[in-house]
C-alpha cells in the first residue's frame, strides 16, 4: 500500500494518499486506457469514487467528462429559464436605481422642508394613509 493510515474512532482506517501518487495514477490511467476500478484494483485503492474524483481534480479532461444528454424540450426549457433569469436581473437592477433615486428625492426634499431627521419623517409618512410619499 503506497498510502499513509490513520486509525480513527471506531476502529475505520482513512488512507491518505500524496498529490504525487494521486497525480501519477491519473497519468497512468490516462495514457493506459483502463478503467477506474482496474487501475484502483491495481494500487489497492478502497473506494469507487476516489479515482474518478483525482481524475476530475488532476485530469488533463480526456477522461472523467461529464456529458449530458437532453431531449429537444428540455433544451428549450433551459433557454427559457436562462432568459427569464436575464429579465429578472435587468428588472431588479431597475428597481434598485428606482430605489435610490427615491431616496435621494426624499432627502432632497426633506432638506428643502427643513426637516432633519430622514428616517424619522420616513416612519411617520409611512404611517399615516393620506400622505401619498
């Protein structure tokens, strides 16, 4: 075993491989061409997922792709989502300088009315119904 053991609680071993060692396998497998599980037989690598997940890390991307297969309707689903998130973005954007103008006009004018305290004449305007603020 090439790896470094540790005993934790409840009498499990955790493996602890080098970057070297993980990268080394995932040349070899790369140019061998075997599979996951034959190159983790190999090292004595416990684990279906470690090999794939140094691959994803180390892997110079001809193994370990992940491709997605969609079917027409969810390819136009996506594109409608995608576009209604760019709605949304643009809507929010507006509303947050619609906001800061609002503010700046109610400062603005409160300075003109002599009015001090902002936060206060906020709280009282948005308590009284016939104000129109």
């Amino acid at each position: 075993m090439t790896g470094m053991t540790t005993n934790l609680r409840r009498n499990r071993e955790e493996i602890r491989y080098s970057e070297a060692f993980k990268m080394s396998v995932v040349r070899e497998l790369e140019t061998s061409g075997l599979a996951f599980s034959a190159l983790a037989r190999k090292y004595g690598i416990k684990g279906t997922a470690t090999v794939p997940k140094w691959v994803r890390k180390y892997g110079n991307g001809t193994r370990g792709k992940v491709i997605r297969v969609e079917k027409p309707e969810e390819i136009d689903q996506t594109q409608k989502l995608k576009e209604r998130v760019r709605v949304l973005e643009r809507t929010v954007g507006s509303l947050h300088v619609e906001l800061a103008l609002e503010r700046a006009y109610t400062e603005i004018a409160c300075e003109r009315a002599g009015i001090e305290d902002v936060a206060a004449f906020k709280k009282k305007a948005a308590g009284s119904p016939g104000t129109g603020l």
